[in-house]
C-alpha cells in the first residue's frame, strides 16, 4: 500500500492494518522528513487516544492529516505506532 499526496510518497509498506476500512502504516515505513507534530488529540472509545501529525510536502500543508496511537487500549493492540491518512492524502494498492 503506498499513501501519496501532492506529488510526494507519505508511507509504502506491505505491512499495512486495516482497522475500520483505514491502512494503518508501520512507523518505519513512513518518510518522516513530511511529517511535523500536531498538537491534536482526539480519543476513541476502544482505540484510546489518537495523536496528529501535519503532512508538509513543497511548503503546503495539510494539517492533521495523519493520526496515531502511542499507546493504544489492548483491543488496538496491533495499530500501536502505525499511522493513518485522511484529509485527502490518497492510499491505494
């Protein structure tokens, strides 16, 4: 699976979790050099609390555009420092 937006490669791995319909990408499989911390947090009640990077590729923005579980509830076990794409980021096989 490859995660892309404005031209760049966010994440590829063959690895990916897909937990309710979203690829949750290996930490190391994602190019860290587009990624900036977020102060966001949003919690879910069985995943625990997800944290935010903002995607920056050519000086555009995206914020919040990739989420995360530090350290997810048990029953999420398996996304523990995977990140997800959203806000228009385009993930496909």
């Amino acid at each position: 699976m490859k995660a892309t937006w404005n031209g760049a490669t966010l994440a590829e791995s063959d690895d990916t979790v897909v937990v309710e319909g979203n690829h949750y990408f290996p930490a190391d499989s994602i190019t860290a050099s587009y990624f900036k911390d977020s102060p966001s947090h949003t919690t879910c009640p069985w995943k625990g609390e997800a944290s935010y990077k903002t995607v920056v590729v050519n000086g555009e923005e995206n914020a919040d555009a990739a989420w995360y579980y530090p350290d997810p509830k048990d029953a999420a076990a398996e996304i523990k420092d995977h990140f997800a794409f959203w806000h228009g980021v385009e993930v496909s096989a």
